[in-house]
C-alpha cells in the first residue's frame, strides 16, 4: 500500500521511540506522522484514509488508554496498535477489551509490528468502506418523503401491504406505489435488500404492532 493511501500515526513521549518507529515504517513505504501526546494528536483533524495509532499506554496528562476512550466514537476505523514498556496485565485487558487491535511490550520485533500495522490498515480501509456505505444508505433514507418512509418501515418490520394500508390509513394500491419509489430510491433490486438496509438502519425488523 503506497505512502499517499494510508497512514500511520505514532503517539509517544519518548522521542528516541517515535524517531525509530518513523524511520521503520517510512522505510516500508508509508506515510507516517508522530505526536508527543495524546493532546497533540487530537489536535490533528481526522483524515479520511485507511490508518492506524500506534500508541504508548503511559503518557504524561491523557493517558494512552484514555485516549482509546476518548476516540473510540468518532473513529471506529482506525485500530490501535499499543505499545508498552511494561508487562502491565490490566492495562493489556482493558486495551484489548476496548477493541485494540495489537499489545505488544518493549522492546518488540520488528517484523511482528509491521505485520501488525499492515492488518490495522487493511482493517481500517474496510471500515472507511463500511462507513461510506451506511452514510450515502442514510442519505436515500433522508431524500425518501416522509409517507415513504413510514411504508419502508413497517414492510421491512414485516408487516404485509394491507396491514401498512391500514395502519397508514391509505389503500394497498397507495401502500404498493410507495414500496415500489422506496425500492427504486434505496437502490434495493429484492426486498431482501430492503430488509438489510432497514437493519442497518437500525429500523427493528420485529415490531409487527
């Protein structure tokens, strides 16, 4: 994967760390940027490539796990990869609980690190094309008119044509006409597809009431 489609991001306040941690991964063809703290990094604006945080446990003010904390809303696509001088067994758990995706204790091989920044970037463009996808999903929802919208919610919760009709006070032909611009709008080629989309909406698919 070239420099110009992903990036690593190094954390840690031992500069002696973060200057060899740059040289190795520059040398394997990546971009890579490096931060002293936890702060600094934030202050970064989050981009929009595949990537990953290699990240120290102890750092001075917001730690490295309340770091992990601290983002883990906003950017689910990029895994962290932790890095500990210390065989620090409840850290260890609580990392990878918290979803890291690597503990690995200093001083570490090489090749074990960049066989692991190499999975986080691949996991992370997957989830940049997850996220893509659930946002323009969510977009057709929004552009559907807000009778269509009450259609594709109760089809995809089960309930058939006549029940919305009744539900919706509108005829089974109106109920059909609405399913068919729902289908057409949502880009759904089977209901099936228009089922998955409504779970992904978070729409319930078990409330037939």
């Amino acid at each position: 994967m070239s420099q110009q489609t992903s990036i690593v991001f190094i954390v840690d306040d031992d500069i002696s760390v973060r200057e060899s941690l740059e040289a190795l991964i520059r040398h394997e063809g990546l971009n890579v940027e490096a931060f002293e703290s936890a702060e600094a990094f934030l202050a970064r604006p989050r981009p929009v490539i595949p990537g990953c945080l290699i990240l120290d446990v102890f750092l001075p003010q917001l730690s490295g796990l309340d770091l992990q904390q601290h983002i883990a809303a906003d950017r689910t696509s990029m895994p962290i990869i932790f890095l500990t001088g210390h065989g620090d067994v409840p850290s260890t758990v609580r990392a990878m609980k918290a979803g890291a995706a690597e503990f690995l204790t200093k001083p570490f091989d090489d090749e074990v690190l960049l066989a692991a920044i190499r999975n986080a970037i691949a996991r992370s463009g997957v989830a940049l094309d997850e996220e893509a996808e659930l946002r323009a999903l969510r977009e057709r929802f929004v552009s559907l008119s807000r009778r269509e919208r009450e259609v594709m919610t109760l089809v995809v919760r089960g309930l058939l044509n006549k029940q919305v009709g009744g539900k919706l006070g509108i005829t089974e032909i109106t109920v059909k006409a609405h399913r068919g611009r729902v289908m057409e709008k949502m880009h759904a080629k089977t209901f099936a597809d228009l089922v998955n989309m409504g779970l992904r909406l978070s729409i319930a698919p078990d409330a037939r009431t």
